[in-house]
C-alpha cells in the first residue's frame, strides 16, 4: 500500500476523530491506532504521538470528521477509503463498549467518503472478521 502524506494524515485524523467521539481515549484504542498504523502501513510510531495528535484534535478547528474530510476526499483513492471505513470500525468496538455517538460516527465518516450501503455493510463484515 503507497500512501500519500495526506492519505496518512487523513487516515490518522479519522481514527483519532473516531476515538475521541466517545469522549475518551482509551488505552486499547491507542494500541489499535498503533498497531493499524504499523502493520497495514508500515510505521513505527510511538504512544506519545497518539496522545499528542489527540490533544492536537481537541483543540483543532477541523476536530469532526466532516472538518477533516471535506478538504481530502477527493484525494483519497478507495484502497485508502476502505481502510478508514475498517480502521475506524476496528476503534469503534477496541474499548468494549459502542455508544451511539460511536456507530453515528463511523456512519457520517462513511458518508463523507461516498461509500455506498452495500459496500459500507461489507467493509464492516471483513472489519469484524479481523476483530
């Protein structure tokens, strides 16, 4: 997978934006961020970073998923798409617990990259079959 620097920094910004919306960040969900962001894209980054790109979230003026997609979704091609829509679901459940907010989220970041039903609902299955 070749990732453009706004591809990375689009991915990062929505699996952040998708932790924060349940108003906390927790411990299991940086791990996923972490090992998402070094598996799939091959990164070494340290905790640090997703702390620090948490807080950077919170007082953001782009600290929504529509903030952060609006500029970048026509940049994004659909491998990258995919596994926003994956990623994201991955965070969702890490915590154990999915909140309204949560499933609303992921739903309008699903939106904001024009997938449509069908293929959102597969997204979803292969995401759960890596869960």
């Amino acid at each position: 997978m070749t990732e453009t620097k706004t591809e990375f920094k689009t991915l990062l910004n929505c699996l952040i934006a998708m932790a924060a919306s349940d108003g906390v960040l927790h411990e299991k969900e940086v791990d996923v961020i972490l090992e998402i962001l070094h598996k799939i894209i091959g990164l070494g980054i340290k905790r640090k970073n997703i702390y620090d790109a948490y807080k950077n979230f919170e007082h953001s003026e782009k600290n929504s998923a529509y903030k952060i997609l609006e500029d970048s979704e026509d940049e994004l091609g659909d491998e990258i798409k995919e596994l926003i829509i994956k990623a994201s679901y991955l965070i969702m459940i890490s915590d154990g617990k999915v909140v309204d907010h949560e499933t609303g989220q992921l739903s309008e970041i699903a939106a904001l990259l024009d997938v449509e039903e069908d293929k959102f609902a597969q997204l979803i299955r292969e995401a759960a079959l890596i869960s």
